[in-house]
C-alpha cells in the first residue's frame, strides 16, 4: 500500500513537471517566434518601403534572388550588438543589420552575408563582423566560395574603434582566402570608408548602375578638403569605376540583374582551388564550320576587326562572360567554354588603340591571368598586339613596371597556356602575350600573323635610313619578315593554321593538357612588381 502511494505521489509530480514545462517552452517558443518576425522584417516595414522605392531590394530578397530556392540555411539570426554608448542599449534588432549563412548556385555550396541598410544604414558592428568572420572562417575549412552582398554606411560609430576592429578580422580573412576559394562581391548601395577594402581585396567586384557608391572619402570629405564639388555618382558611381579607375568589374542596371549574374559567373569556376576547372555537358561540335573565321581579318594591317567577333566563334555556343567590358577596352578578358571546359580568355581588341598594350590593360590582364592560375582554369590568349602604347604619359605613369605585370603573371602561371596568333606580335608585347619563351604551352599562327621585332615601317626607317628606294625596302621587309614563316621556323610556333582550324585544335589540346603537371621553384612567394 505504501508502495502505490508513493508511485502515486510521484506520477503526480511528474505530470505538474511536465505541465510546468510545456507552459515554459510555450512561452520560449512564443518568443522565438516573435524574434525570428523581428529579424525576417529588419529595420521594420517603412524602411523596407523606403528601400523598395531607391529601386532596391531587401537584404533577404536578395539572397532569395541570388540562391537556389529553399537551399538557405540562416546562421546567428538572433545575434545583437552589446553596445550601450549613446542610448545603443535601447536599440536592438535581430541579426542587427546583416544576413549570413549558407546555400548553393545550380547546386554549387556557397558561404554568403547579405548588409542590411534597413537596419543602422547597415553599418558594421562587432557583432556583426563576428557573424561575417563565422561564414568566411567555415568557407575557408570547407573549400566553397564566399559571396558578399554589400550595402552599408560604414563602420557603426557608436561602437568607436571595435567597430574598427571587426573590418580588420573581415581584411585578414579577405587575405587569406585569396586564391583558396572564389570571393565575389557584389555593390548593392553604399560602400564607404573603410569597408571599400573588402571588395577591393576580393576577385570580381560587380555594381548596380545609379544606386551603388564606393568611395573612401564621400562627397563632403572631398568639399571641406580640396573645395571641390563632387555628386556621389561622378566620385565613386559605377560609371567611377568600371570605366575609369578599374575598381569595379562590372555593372547591371538593378538588384535582379546583377544578382542573376553572378549566379552565370559561378557556373564558370571551380569551388577552391582543390578542384579542377569545371567541365559541363558540350552539345556544341568542336569541329563545327568556322569557314566565315578565314575572312575576318581585313586584307589592310592597318584596318581594325573585332576580336570579340574571334571569341564568339570559336568558343562553346558564343557565350563569354566579359570581365571588365567597361575598362582598358584595348584588351579583352572573360571566362568561356571549350567542348565544356572552362576557360579563361584573354585577347588584345583592334579597335581600340590597335590593341596596343597600356598601363591599364597590362594591369588588367595580370589579374585575370593570376585569378585563372590560382584556381586551375586554363588560359587562351588571342594575341594582335602592336607593341606597347608609346608616349610620355604611359613612361611617367610606370608602363615599364606596369607592362611587367603581365609578363609576371603569364610567365609564373602553371595552367594550360595557348596562344593564337591572329595578326601583329611586334616587339616586347610578342613576347608578353603568352609566347613559347615563357612557357607556353602550345602557341599557333594563322596565316596572316605578323610576327617581328616592329612593323615594316619602322624597321625599314632605321635600317634603310637614307635609302632613295624606301618602299622597296619594305615590301622586302614585309616577305621576309612580316609573315608567320621565321618564326615557326624557329619552333617558336608550333603550327600555321587556318583560322576555321582554331576551335578543333584548341579542344584538342586542352583534353591533352588535363594531365598538366608543372610547379614553379620552391619559395615563400614572388616579388611582383606591384
């Protein structure tokens, strides 16, 4: 009998526990769930309006536009400053001001912060950095991309220098995940002060045209510092900087476009620099009729074509992902397919500056170039190039130091490097582009390639000066020099073919060159003339 009272009592106690507890994780759970509504709404539904209006989306819908559907996972959802300067104490929004996690693109993982500007104007934390710091740490351990969606006023001035502190962790590891895993960022608003470093640090920087903004100073620094007048735009819009200062590498005209994009940029590189260069399904022959390529260049050397017109017909359905269209036009650069396989192509433009090379595109061209080589994505130069650009600008402005950039980059590459030579290679340029003599692969000439130390011209003046029959010099300079012969002669080229030949010949060595295995002499690092 004591037995079952005391069996009794206790089932009693159990059952006002349990009943205990089911009113408590009621009462958690109602507040969890007004907590994550709190989040899901940012800095609340008229600042959402507000953003709707600038033209731009939210933060989530963002990530929604950008990810596969429902593959986002959330990380720190809850998380909150612990600032109490300045009446912050009283102020506080989940997530407080930036959406992180993970998801994936066309099935590919990928680590991800999105800035809030509805909540601070976006502006940095240490809190937040430290949910930034989380997703970029575990990027790094896991081998897959990082993407930053960036719209923020800047550092939280609230918290003084930890705010500081938090772009430092975000900078180092900027640093260190360079050349481990692609890091794209994408300009969405703002971009001011301090944080333009990140982007800057990072591989493929991409604006929305009228409503992104990078500037280290803003307009009203520059006003009180140098009295001049200056609109936002004209100072760090993207018309700033994918045209001029070569910052940006890119620009959609809104959010979705932009966004969209870099979901086709992703489809191209591998996921770190562990993995091969991706290799997709080819429906499109490699020995498809190029018979129009044999006509392309004009009968004059001095007549301009487009190169982008080469590109097109010899890559996988014409599709080429242009990097930096906007900037140094004079060279080409972009990610394209061949019979699957991506590729990185880099190609002088005729119609700009007759290709020549300049400070900017050999700028330009070395960061393409050394991003391919970090993450094993094999290299196509197209090569029509007069020489570098002549005069006192370019000198004064470092074009020695600047055009070395990109002999450094091709020369220190280890990835599968061809060349074709389409016309002009004259002088140094002939032998920064990718020649035999700093480690080509495998280098062609089409027929019409003009392969030497300058043009007929040019040489003809220096080595005939004086000469009464000048034009007879050149026409002799022309046979003996100005063709593809001599030089492949000298096995400087490994074949003359015709330009309808360039996809098949180019697919097929590209299969052989997937067991390329070469490495560069033991060293901490090169000392690239930066």
């Amino acid at each position: 009998k004591q037995w079952y009272q005391r069996r009794v009592a206790i089932t009693a106690g159990i059952t006002r526990l349990a009943q205990s507890r089911t009113a408590v994780t009621s009462s958690v759970l109602s507040r969890l769930e007004h907590k994550q509504q709190e989040a899901l709404l940012g800095g609340g539904e008229k600042r959402i309006e507000t953003q709707h209006l600038k033209g731009k989306l939210t933060a989530r819908e963002r990530i929604q536009v950008l990810l596969d559907e429902n593959s986002f996972v959330e990380w720190d959802q809850l998380m909150v400053h612990d600032c109490v300067d300045f009446g912050m104490e009283k102020q506080h929004f989940p997530g407080d001001g930036v959406v992180t996690g993970t998801g994936t693109i066309n099935g590919k993982q990928v680590f991800l912060f999105s800035q809030d500007f509805t909540v601070f104007g976006g502006s940095l934390s240490a809190a937040y950095a430290r949910k930034i710091v989380k997703v970029m740490d575990h990027a790094e351990m896991t081998g897959a991309p990082l993407i930053g969606l960036n719209d923020s006023g800047g550092a939280r001035i609230q918290e003084g220098v930890a705010s500081l502190g938090g772009y430092g962790d975000i900078f180092l590891r900027n640093v260190l995940l360079s050349g481990v895993v692609p890091q794209i960022s994408l300009i969405m608003g703002p971009c001011a002060g301090g944080a333009v470093y990140s982007p800057a640090i990072t591989d493929f920087t991409f604006m929305v045209r009228n409503t992104s903004h990078m500037f280290v100073t803003g307009p009203d620094v520059v006003k009180q510092v140098t009295n001049e007048t200056v609109s936002q735009e004209e100072l760090g819009g993207t018309s700033a900087h994918c045209g001029l200062s070569g910052v940006a590498h890119g620009a959609w005209e809104n959010d979705v476009m932009a966004l969209l994009q870099a979901r086709r940029l992703m489809d191209f590189l591998p996921s770190s620099n562990k993995e091969k260069s991706p290799i997709l399904t080819c429906c499109d022959p490699i020995d498809r009729d190029l018979s129009a390529l044999d006509n392309i260049i004009p009968n004059s050397p001095i007549d301009p074509y487009d190169m982008k017109h080469v590109i097109r017909f010899i890559v996988d359905e014409s599709d080429f992902f242009e990097i930096m269209p906007d900037f140094a036009k004079n060279i080409i650069v972009g990610f394209a397919r061949m019979n699957g396989q991506t590729v990185g192509v880099v190609g002088n433009q005729p119609l700009v500056a007759a290709g020549c090379l300049d400070i900017n595109a050999s700028v330009k061209g070395a960061r393409f170039v050394r991003f391919c080589d970090a993450f094993n994505i094999p290299l196509i130069v197209l090569e029509d190039v007069p020489g570098f650009l002549p005069g006192t600008q370019q000198e004064h402005g470092g074009i020695i130091k600047h055009g070395a950039k990109l002999l450094y980059a091709l020369a220190e590459a280890t990835v599968p490097k061809l060349t074709v030579i389409t016309r002009k290679a004259y002088g140094g340029a002939y032998v920064v582009m990718n020649s035999k003599h700093i480690r080509a692969d495998v280098n062609y000439a089409w027929p019409s390639a003009e392969i030497a130390v300058m043009g007929a011209k040019g040489a003809v003046a220096i080595l005939n000066r004086g000469d009464p029959d000048i034009g007879k010099r050149e026409t002799e300079y022309i046979e003996k020099f100005s063709n593809p012969f001599p030089t492949a002669e000298k096995g400087f080229v490994d074949g003359v073919i015709m330009p309808s030949q360039t996809r098949q010949k180019i697919c097929a060595d590209l299969r052989w060159l997937r067991n390329k295995d070469q490495k560069n002499p033991r060293k901490k690092h090169g000392n690239i003339p930066l």
